[in-house]
C-alpha cells in the first residue's frame, strides 16, 4: 500500500447500484479509517 500510512476520512453511503457495496457520498455517515503497512511484498500488504 502507498503510502505507508493514512487517514482516510470521508462520508460512505450504500451504492445504490449494488445495495451490499459501499460508495463515497455526500448524503453518507461520517467515516473515519487509520491504516499502517506492517509488511508487504508485490502480491499483498499486511496492514494494522
């Protein structure tokens, strides 16, 4: 994952076009996600 470690903080909403799926919308909940790359290689990433 680049980068290392983020924040994500942005309204999510179910998607309409596929109601078991989640969209980012300005009608959503306030959401907020903290990540960190714990290890990695070129298929998949370990994340905290």
């Amino acid at each position: 994952m680049k980068p290392g470690a983020a924040i994500i903080d942005m309204p999510i909403e179910r998607n309409p076009k596929a109601p078991a799926t989640f969209r980012v919308g300005p009608q959503g909940k306030h959401a907020k996600t903290t990540y960190r790359t714990l290890s990695s290689n070129s298929a998949y990433s370990l994340l905290s």
